[in-house]
C-alpha cells in the first residue's frame, strides 16, 4: 500500500487564497504521486471563518475525496487547529502548512526527499529573510528568538515557521503533549526527533489580508515564553532580591547623613519615590506570576482545546 500525506492546513477567512492553493497541492499531489508512488489527504481545519472558507472547502469536498474537513463552532486559534489535524489525520507522514501560500508548496518533495532518502525525522522550512515584512516586526520576531532561545528550554531556528513534514512517530510524540496552552514551535522543538532545516525566501501573501496583527504576534510571543521557560520567575525573584537590597541602601544612606551631617531628608519627596519604586517592583512581579497562574487555571479546568461543529470525517 502507497505511503499517504497528510496536508493539515488550518484555514481562517481564506476564500480568496483557497483555489489558487487547491490547484496549487493538486499540481504538487500529482507529480509527487507519479514521481514517488505517495498518496495525499487533504485536512482543512476551517478555523471559524466569517467568509465563505467553509462552502468553498464543501464545493471542493463533493468533488475530491481526498479533500477532508473540520469545522470548529468558533474561531479557537491556529494551535487548536493544527492539534485538530494531527489528531485527526490518517496519513503516515504528516505536513502542517499555512494556506495562504506564504509556505511554499514546491517543497513538498524536498522534504519528503529529506526524511525518506536522507533519514530525518522531521523537514521543516525557515526563512532566510524577511523581505516585505515591516522593519518594526522583523526586529521583534528577531529578537523574539535570540531571548527564547537564551531562556527556554528548547531551540528555535530564526525565521522558523510551522511549515513542516514529519513522519507518524512524531505525530504520536506530539500528541502525548495535551496541554491546553499550545506553541507549535516549541512543542515541535522539544520533543527532540532529528529535523533537517530548509531554507526559503519570505513569499509576501498575494490573496486576501492578514490576521495577525502585532498585539496578536506578542501574545504569541508571550505564550511561546511561558509555556517553555520559567526564567520570568527568576528574574521576579532577583528583583524582589534586587529591591530588598536597595531598601537597606537608602535606610543606611538616611540613618548616616542624619547622624553624622545633621541633614534631614525630606519626607514627603522621599516617601513618595520609594513608594513608586517598591510598589511598582511589587506589581510587576505580580504580574509575572499572575500570567502563570493564568495557564495553570487554563489548564486545570481541562476545557478542550477545539469544539467541531461540522465534518466529513468518517
């Protein structure tokens, strides 16, 4: 029996990209096929779209039965949808992808060359620049992964993207981690099976708008950070240190200048500055932990990760 490809791509308001991208993977699938004797699965995960996404997904369903779908009662974010996929997938290598073909479908048999022919577990492509991206993002996401990978547990390559093929082994691995606060990348990066990185110029979206906007790419940031590092702990604890030490400074410098000058220092000024000081210390530090606690009670209540409102999956 042909080895099958799952394509798990999570779709939100993506009408406009959603043709050119099913013509785009039927070219892919066609020639892979013949070239290399693989069958394909398409998984749409319809992400709670406001568009048309889900009818044009159904129209391309009757036809093709290759084409499989999911459909969530809400928008519950990209994670859920590609833990929604590699729940639900049946294929013996699995490919996670964007679809509004920013994630180059022409490396497709590059990376199953990589894990077939060379023996990786895992190909997953990185951007090698970031042309067309505003300046101010791309200095964030740069130093997004310098800190992350200075602080976390885990790796990551700059310019990392979700796109990705990995084979049945690493789907299981993957899914042994339910948590309910999901970082692909980092969870694809923690559990350590060999990926070969493969390179691709930044491809600017040509179909419809984005919807990450910088509020929502820090969020992500932040998760990425908190799922994988304590190191905002440590350093709330190095301030409470920090702020500990520097009261004994100032009651000292208090004490001495009173006793041996005769200088009183001014109460009201002084008062109100160590106030803001510790205070605002205090709630920063607060703030650390609270984000914490936050994911605990997320993950606590056991909540799931996605709801299906529709589906053909049999």
């Amino acid at each position: 029996m042909a080895n099958m490809i799952s394509l798990i791509i999570p779709c939100y308001n993506e009408e406009e990209s959603f043709a050119p991208l099913y013509e785009k993977l039927c070219s892919i699938s066609k020639d892979m096929k013949e070239r290399y004797g693989v069958a394909f699965e398409f998984l749409m995960i319809n992400d709670g779209s406001r568009d048309d996404t889900l009818s044009k997904i159904k129209e391309v369903a009757h036809l093709d039965s290759r084409v499989k779908y999911i459909s969530f009662s809400r928008n519950f974010g990209k994670e859920a949808a590609i833990y929604a996929g590699l729940q639900n997938c049946n294929g013996d290598y699995a490919v996670v992808m964007d679809a509004d073909l920013q994630h180059p479908p022409d490396m497709l048999p590059l990376m199953y060359e990589s894990i077939v022919t060379e023996g990786y577990d895992c190909a997953t492509a990185y951007r090698e620049n970031r042309e067309g991206e505003p300046k101010i993002r791309s200095f964030f996401a740069r130093n997004f992964y310098k800190l992350i990978n200075k602080i976390a547990q885990v790796k990551m390559t700059d310019g990392a993207t979700d796109f990705s093929m990995m084979t049945r082994q690493v789907v299981d691995a993957i899914l042994t981690m339910p948590e309910y606060n999901r970082f692909y990348k980092g969870i694809h990066s923690w559990v350590g099976f060999e990926t070969k990185w493969l390179p691709y110029k930044n491809i600017e979206r040509a179909y419809g708008t984005t919807t990450w906007s910088f509020t929502g790419l820090f969020r992500y940031s932040m998760e990425g950070i908190l799922s994988f590092s304590t190191a905002p702990l440590v350093i709330a604890s190095l301030m409470g240190i920090f702020l500990f030490f520097l009261s004994l400074l100032v009651i000292s410098y208090v004490i001495l200048r009173t006793v041996f000058f005769g200088d009183p220092v001014a109460g009201f000024p002084t008062l109100i500055s160590v106030i803001l000081f510790v205070g605002g210390g205090q709630f920063f530090c607060l703030g650390i932990i609270g984000q914490y606690i936050s994911k605990m009670y997320l993950e606590i209540k056991r909540r799931p990760a996605y709801l299906i409102k529709d589906s053909n999956l049999h």
